[in-house]
C-alpha cells in the first residue's frame, strides 16, 4: 500500500484522460503513463507496485499484472471479460488474492441497489450501441453480478461515516466511491492518501486537476453530490 501511494505521487499533475479503454476499434490492453482516468490510475499504482515487490522490472511483466487485474478471471483480453463495474473489479481481485475487501472490518452496511446502468443507457458506449452480440453479454453480465451481490452483498461506509473508520484505512488502499444514480455502483475510485499528519485524504485522478490529492477524504466524498459513502480494498503482498 505505501508503495502504491509513492508510485501514485509520482503521476500527480498527469492529466485525466478519458475514454482510453474504448479508443481502440478491438479490444486490445491499453498502458498509458502520460494520463489517466479514475480506474486506470489505479490499475496502473497497483500493476507498476506488484511487479516492483516481485522484483520484476520489465515492462512485460507490468503488461502481464495490469492485464490480469482489468479481465475476469485474470483474462484474456475481451471486452466482454473487462471488470466493467468497479464492484466486480473489487471482488474478481480479491478472488484471486490481489486485494482484500474490508468491509466487515469497517463495519460497513450492505449496499443493495441494481446494475444495469450500461444496459440502460446502451446509446452511450459505442463498443456494442450497434453491436447486438456484445449488448447481450453484458446484460448477462449485469444478471450475474447482481445475482452474486445479492447472495454476498457488497459493504460500503457512508459518507458520514468515513472519519470515524480512517484509523483503520492505509496508505495505498482502494477506495471506491459508491454512486447514488440509479444502476450504478461506483462513482469514482481513487487511493487512500495518509499525510504527515496522518489525515486520510484521496489521491485520484481527478476530471478537475488530473492526478492530485484531495487531503480530507470525509469531506471530499460529501462535497460530491452523487458519492454516498464508500467501498474499500487493501492491495495484498505479492506471493
């Protein structure tokens, strides 16, 4: 986790770029350093962090670990098999041992809510807006994960919640902010930023500022009016 947040620092100032996964025409793995989304400055910290702890340089085995994190069950490469929604990212990694889910440890809540935000506003992602077979496959997709959380649900901290837990977070852990829209699980995603003084802040790549550090992560989940609290991972040591 601190050398996820070391690595996160060192990309502040890039700025957001979005759409990166979608731009080219086939699903191919994308690794970019000169900017970010939310869920890709993440992805990034915790691929270039594992193969640092494994003592592997080389940027095939960056490719490799990003590649595992991003599909389903570790690959391969489709864009059926891409963790879509952030909640399933959370749960297929810490299936295989990359992060640990802390919700019970944060004594948070379940969060029941549907997913079929990507169903439902098809129009919006041009991958499978005409593509028939491709729209198929995520709404089964939607099904499968919903199913899932209803058996084991998801646990999030609300927003007024975040500053009597922080003690608990550490540097580097995965925070995933829980959206208040209908069918979608998680707003934006970020890291959690343990200053000198030890305040809980988010490091994220921001639409506003790019990758940056919002020092109080309480106050910067509540000051956005569609984050509801949050869901939090722990990266694991690399076995």
């Amino acid at each position: 986790g601190a050398l996820m947040q070391a690595i996160g620092l060192h990309f502040r100032g890039r700025p957001y770029l979005t759409g990166t996964l979608d731009a080219p025409p086939t699903e191919t793995l994308v690794a970019r350093f000169d900017g970010f989304d939310c869920v890709t400055f993440v992805e990034t910290a915790l691929a270039l962090a594992r193969s640092a702890e494994a003592q592997d340089p080389s940027y095939a085995g960056f490719a490799r670990r990003l590649a595992e994190q991003r599909y389903r069950n570790g690959g391969p490469v489709g864009y059926c098999g891409r963790l879509h929604y952030f909640t399933e990212w959370m749960d297929d990694n810490a299936e295989r041992g990359l992060v640990r889910r802390l919700g019970d440890e944060l004594d948070g809540r379940p969060l029941r809510d549907t997913l079929d935000f990507m169903s439902t506003h098809r129009s919006a992602y041009p991958r499978f807006a005409s593509n028939d077979s491709l729209f198929a496959c995520i709404q089964d997709m939607e099904a499968r994960v919903q199913a899932q959380h209803r058996q084991t649900p998801v646990r999030y901290v609300p927003q007024d919640s975040i500053r009597s837990v922080s003690d608990r977070l550490q540097a580097g852990d995965i925070v995933a902010l829980v959206a208040s829209v209908d069918g979608l699980d998680v707003a934006h995603t970020g890291l959690v930023y343990v200053g000198e003084d030890g305040q809980r802040g988010l490091l994220h790549a921001s639409t506003s500022g790019g990758v940056k550090v919002s020092p109080d992560l309480q106050r910067y989940v509540q000051k956005i009016g569609i984050q509801i609290g949050m869901v939090v991972a722990r990266p694991q040591p690399v076995r």
